[in-house]
C-alpha cells in the first residue's frame, strides 16, 4: 500500500485484498511519514516519488495519495507504482472527483490536482493496458504490467 492516512485502512486493506483474492495478504505500507502507523506490521519510511524498495509485488495501492502529491511529481509516483510490480501485476490509483476534474496545480485545501488525461497519456505511450472504475465519488485508475 503506498501512502496510508490512518492505521484504521491498513486492517481494512488487508481484507478486501483476501476477499477479494481469496488467498491470505501479505500487506507492506508505505509513507513518508510513519508515526500515525506505530504499532502495525511491516510498515516502511518512504517517499513514494522514489523508486520502491523490496520489489516486485503483486499489487501496488493507492487511496487518494496523488492528491497529497505535488503535480510534477504524481507522474513519479505513478511510475514507481508500475515500475514495483511483477510481470502481470496491478497498480491500483483511486482519486477523489474534485481531484481530477480541477485544472488548478494547486487547490484551496492544499491538494493538489491529478492531470489524469495527461498520466493516462504517458501510461499509454509506455505500452502498458489500463481501464478505469468509476464510482460516486471518483474513480479508480488501473494499470497492468
């Protein structure tokens, strides 16, 4: 999982990552901070604009971390994402509406916005297949390897 605003989502991840696959998870997060994680299991200290250390994964996750991201450096991010998986695998970017739909770099919460015809652009020209879910409240982008 990269980026994790409350320990409360790492359990919950978790589940909905074995129900979903129907096999046991073996959850590693990632934040650039890790205080507000104390206490959880395999929690690593990590700027997610880096490369991702102890790769390849299965699946990278990120809930709403792109907005938290200064725009010239979501592409970064994006790539590390795919860069981190293994043959197959999937990077899984959910993003709020307000967070895309914004033409603005920076919002007036301190967000920032996701230039997602741009991102979806650059994934293309590197070859690699995505498709997007959408729900009420945003959508997922996500990226095969």
């Amino acid at each position: 999982m990269l980026g994790c605003g409350d320990k409360r989502f790492i359990k919950h991840h978790k589940v909905i990552f074995e129900e979903l696959l129907k096999k046991p998870v073996q959850l590693t997060t990632f934040d650039i901070s890790i205080e507000h994680l104390a206490g959880e299991d395999r929690i690593v200290q990590h700027d997610c604009t880096l490369p991702i250390p102890n790769t390849p994964y299965d699946i990278t996750f990120a809930h709403v971390l792109l907005k938290f991201v200064e725009t010239e450096n979501q592409w970064d991010l994006i790539k590390n994402s795919i860069n981190a998986l293994k043959d197959g695998g999937l990077a899984i970017h959910v993003l709020d509406k307000e967070n895309y739909e914004m033409q603005e770099s920076r919002l007036p919460n301190g967000q920032f916005s996701v230039p997602l015809t741009r991102w979806k652009k650059k994934i293309d020209k590197l070859g690699y297949k995505f498709f997007e879910i959408y729900s009420k409240y945003g959508l997922a982008l996500v990226i095969q390897k």
